[in-house]
C-alpha cells in the first residue's frame, strides 16, 4: 500500500533520488546480474545448484539494497508489510549466499555443520520478523550470526582447490566482500554511524566472478576451436580410408553416398574387389557416432583388407573378418553385408552380419536378399553362410545402413523399408549416380533432422 508522508514535497523526493542513484543503479545492476544468472540456470539441461544459488543471493542483495533507501521508505510510507520485509530481508540474503560459498567450494567440512546451524537461526529469524515485526533484538542477533559466520569463513579456509587460480581469484573476491560485511555488522552492532561500504564489497566479488566466468569461457572457446581443428583432420582422415570413385567397368556401374551425422561416423564401405568383371562390395555400420565408432571404423576397414584373398567367399570374408575384430572394438559391435559380383560366371554371391537386406531391382520389381549371421566383433563362435544368385542384365543391387530405413520424420515415422523399395523401383530409368542421390535426397527431406549415418551403394549390371 502507498500512504504519502505528512509535509512530503516533490523537491524532498528529487533530493532522495540524487542521494539513492548510485545505490539505486548498483541494486539495479546486481539484480539484473541475478536474474541473467537464474536465465541461465533454468536454461541449462542440468541442474546448477552453484548458479541458483549464486542467482537468489544476487536478486535478494540488490532487492534489500532498493528497499533500504530513502525513495524506497518515500513510496512505501506507512506500509507495515514494507516495514516488516525490509527488515527480514537482511535475515533471508544470508541464506542463499553461504550455500552459495559452499556450493563453490569456499567452506570446509569442519565448518559446514555449523554453518547450517547458522542458517537455521537466520530462517528464524526472517520469520519472527514477518510474523511480529522489526526488533532490535533480531537486528543485534544477526549482525553477531553474521559475523561468527564471516569469521569461520576466514579461520577455516578451503584448501581443496588451493593450486588452481580461478578458484584463488574468486576467494579474493569472497574475502574482499566478507571483509566490507564484517565491517558493516561491526559498525551497526556498535552504532559508530560510519557510511556503509558493503555494497562495494559485493560488486568486487561480482567482478572477480566474472573475471573467472569471462576466463573459463576464453579457455572453452579455445578449447572448442582445437577440438574443430582434430575433428576436421579426423574428418579428413577418415575420408581418406573410404576408397575414390569405383573403376570404370564394361560389366558394373557403381555409386556410393556417404553422409555422416556428425564430422566422424561409424558407417563404412569399400570396394574389396574392382575390375572388369568382378565386384566385392561391402558395407558397414558400427555402433555409437562420432570419433569412438569411426575409430572401430577404421579397425574394419583393416579387417575387410586383411580378407581380400577371400574376397570371391562372401561367408569367409565376414568370418575372418569377426575373427580379427572380436575382443578389439571395446564392447561396440558392427553390422556388415558383403556381396561379390561375377560377369563371367553371371552370379552374386551374398552375405551379411546382422545387416539391413539388400535390395534387387529387377525388371520394375523390387525383392530383398537375406543371408544374416550374427553382429561382426561381438560373439568368437559366429558362423556365416553365402547365397547365389543368378545375375540378369540391368539387374541393379542397393547396399544401405540403417540409418536409411530409420529416419524419422517429424511424427517419429520411420522411412522404413517399404519407401525405400518403391523409390527404387521409381529410379529404374536413371543411372546408378542419379539413383542414390535421389535416395539420399528423399531420406534427408523425410526426416526432421539427421539423427543417424546415410550411406548407401548402389551398383548395375550390364551384360
């Protein structure tokens, strides 16, 4: 409520904003400094207790300082509700800020019992005040909690983190302000009616925290920018690994798409076998994203070369594979298919482990070849077996991992195997190149976003 004083005049309330402005601008500023840092507390995935409390102690501090001028007391003249809260305020700062020095790390074990015992008596306190008002009593009795506070602050300094120096910047700025505060409390237990420096206090603790906060962010940005650098070589690393343009061939028209989700990706393909007449292709999926599955990508690729001799026995070349990948990829498994492709004896021999089948288009006719055995690297014992076909001119085989099939739009449906066999039976007139942008194309504008690896092998053959 707002009661006007007896005899107030418009040159009585300019003289109180003149005298409050630094006050006023200061509790402005640290309020705002607070409520910037309980905005990035409620945007933060994971709760901060460190910045929510760090953001009450702000809010509250510049809060009591707005209600303690005299263009305050001029507003809110006669109000007992105003009275009472800015008298319990100075009993509620407290509580914010110590579990702030504790989140921080500032106060030892021995001490912290008793500093929640303190706490206790300030809530006590803040609601005696609210419940029958201002008392000299509650004031003298928490500027004495105030300082046994402050001294235990100083007698009993953490030592957990005395080697790292924004931790010794940031109690710099702690013990500059506990000194201002325990200043303050002197002054007001004996009534010496020195001015009140407190405030000053608090915003070189603030600068000092944004000191560190400003230092911190420099260093994660630079931290961020080499860890860009490493993932761009190993970007480029990886790319390197998977094998240029396949050969040009009278008998086979090969294409393959390779989008990663991220810089690196556990996808993987190769051309095992590539010359007139024959093709071994092989593609495969590691588990995870990013830098682990593209290092276990990378173990795959040497596994896949370490089995070229085999090349021609699809189940052997798996089998061998499994052999040198088991025990090596640190609990990740890889999916795989390998096909091999004979123009002169006119046959595709198959096989996959735990692989998405691959695809036939054969004369406006789309069918799926399956021959799984288990997930490569995870079981010593696995067994794979091979299926024949007959290979029919303009026969035209699609390769593909999961993330095909598994993209999802933005009702969570998946794309599935059924859109994927109709938009290969829609590229029958197109080439091998056309056919798998066109599928990497479909895929990309049916998802919401890429949540997986893309990569697919699209492969004709001509008799």
């Amino acid at each position: 409520m707002q009661v006007s004083l007896p005899g107030l005049t418009a040159d009585d309330v300019l003289k109180a904003v003149k005298s409050d402005s630094l006050v006023l601008f200061l509790g402005a500023a640290i309020t705002t400094v607070g409520l910037v840092a309980a905005g990035l507390a409620a945007i933060r995935r994971k709760r901060v207790a460190l910045l929510i409390y760090f953001a009450l102690f702000a809010i509250l501090y510049g809060v009591r300082m707005q209600m303690q001028t005299r263009l305050a007391q001029f507003v809110f003249a006669g109000s007992p509700i105003f009275i009472r809260w800015r008298s319990a305020i100075n009993y509620i700062v407290p509580l914010p800020a110590f579990l702030f020095f504790d989140a921080a790390g500032f106060l030892r074990r021995k001490i912290r019992v008793g500093t929640y015992i303190l706490l206790a008596l300030f809530a006590f306190l803040a609601i005696a005040t609210l419940a029958t008002g201002p008392s000299n009593v509650y004031r003298q009795t928490n500027n004495v909690l105030v300082i046994a506070a402050l001294v235990l602050l100083f007698t009993e300094p953490a030592s957990n983190h005395s080697s790292d120096r924004d931790f010794i910047i940031a109690r710099r700025g702690l013990l500059t302000f506990a000194l201002f505060a325990l200043f303050a409390n002197i002054v007001d237990i004996f009534q010496l009616g020195l001015p009140n420096f407190e405030p000053a206090g608090f915003v070189a603790l603030l600068a000092t925290l944004g000191y560190v906060a400003a230092r911190q962010a420099l260093q994660r940005e630079e931290q961020l920018a080499e860890i860009r650098k490493e993932l761009e070589v190993a970007r480029r690393i990886q790319l390197s690994i998977l094998p240029p343009d396949f050969p040009t061939s009278g008998k086979f028209d090969v294409a393959a798409r390779y989008i990663p989700m991220t810089s690196v990706a556990g996808d993987f393909y190769d051309f095992v076998l590539a010359d007139d007449f024959r093709a071994g292709l092989l593609i495969a999926d590691v588990s995870g994203h990013g830098v682990p599955a593209a290092l276990i990508a990378s173990m795959v690729k040497l596994a896949a070369t370490s089995q070229r001799s085999q090349a021609d026995d699809p189940a052997a070349l798996l089998s061998g594979m499994n052999s040198a990948l088991h025990g090596n990829t640190q609990n990740q498994f890889v999916t795989a298919a390998y096909v091999y492709l004979d123009a002169h004896a006119k046959e595709l021999r198959y096989s996959a482990a735990g692989h998405p089948p691959m695809l036939l288009l054969r004369n406006g006719s789309v069918s799926e070849i399956v021959e799984n055995g288990l997930i490569l690297a995870a079981f010593d014992f696995a067994a794979y077996a091979s299926k024949t076909h007959t290979l029919h001119p303009k026969d035209r085989l699609l390769l593909y991992t999961d993330g095909i099939t598994e993209a999802a739009n933005a009702s969570g449906e998946f794309f599935g195997p059924e859109r994927l066999s109709m938009l290969l039976r829609e590229t029958a007139t197109s080439t091998a190149h056309q056919a798998a942008d066109r599928i990497i194309h479909a895929v990309r504008g049916w998802a919401s976003s890429q949540d997986d690896d893309l990569t697919v092998l699209v492969c004709d053959y001509a008799a």
